[in-house]
C-alpha cells in the first residue's frame, strides 16, 4: 500500500507538513512518500498564462504522484480561513489537466492549526469541495493548538486524548 501525503502549506517548517507526516506512518504496512509544495511551484495560474504555457508539467507531475497513490494524507494550512495560496495554486494548474485531481483515491484529510479550532474552517470548505475533484474523504481530523500538543523534537503527538483520536481513525480507515 502506497501513501502520498503531504501539508497543504509551503512553509520549509509547516506544521501541516508535520502531522500529515506522523499520520501517514501510523498506517501498518504502507510505503509513504511525503511531498513538499516546494517543489511544485509555478506561475500563478490564470488562463492567460495557460494560453502561453499549456498545461504545466509541474501540475502533471503532482497528478502522477497523486495517481501512484492508494491513499492520500493530506493536511491544510489554514490561510486567513481557506486554502494557503500555494496549494490554490498547484490545485488550479491540476484541476485544468484533470477535473478529478483527487482521484477518487481514499483520503484522510486533516487540518492543523496553532490555534484552539485546529483549522475548523479549511476543513469545512474542503469537506464541501473535495468531493467535486475526486476527493474520496474518508475520515477528517482537526489537530487544535499545534506546539500545545505536537512534540517536535520527537515529531509525535504527545496529547495522549489527540494522538489515540488519529490512532482510532487509522485503524477504523
């Protein structure tokens, strides 16, 4: 079983990128591969840029990944109440090559946050649109008050009630 995740942020130290990291390890028997937006970076999209470019290999590469996949571990960044610009980004360049950019592939999608709602509002706005692109959503999480209950030196939960509450729904997945 192979398991492309990956934070929904470009911080070189984002705490999405963390717990997406933690989560898909916590799968027994899986091959995991971690994607950095970083390495996905392009003109922001408009359809002026497309006309000049066509599609972006960049985009297609990110597709090839999520297509590789048997499951996706996907964590948002929560900019200002919704997506971070960069996921926006490769998202847009994606969803004009394949509308189902998910890929109908079983996904565990997740939000972290350091603050008390844990990314409550990107959660919910892709909860609502995911499942238009291919996003097979199986279970969610909301990781509240990151650096309260996030051990970085160990790069572990270390909120026994937060950390058996992933747990639970990895074995349920």
């Amino acid at each position: 079983m192979k398991i492309i995740a990956f934070g929904a942020s470009p911080s070189k130290h984002s705490i999405n990128k963390k717990l997406a990291t933690y989560a898909a390890h916590l799968f027994k028997n899986a091959e995991v591969e971690v994607l950095d937006l970083n390495d996905y970076q392009m003109l922001i999209f408009s359809v002026d840029i497309e006309k000049e470019v066509g599609h972006h290999p960049m985009a297609q590469a990110f597709l090839d990944k999520i297509a590789s996949a048997d499951i996706l571990v996907v964590s948002l960044a929560e900019n200002n109440s919704n997506y971070s610009a960069a996921f926006k980004n490769i998202f847009d360049w994606c969803s004009r090559i394949k509308g189902k950019v998910f890929q109908d592939k079983p996904m565990l999608l997740m939000a972290a946050s350091d603050g008390k709602r844990g990314g409550a509002n990107v959660l919910e706005i892709a909860k609502k649109a995911f499942p238009w692109y291919g996003g097979n959503i199986k279970a969610t999480f909301s990781f509240p008050s990151f650096y309260d209950n996030f051990d970085l030196l160990n790069n572990r939960i270390s909120n026994p009630e937060l950390d058996d509450q992933l747990r639970k729904i990895i074995a349920n997945f």
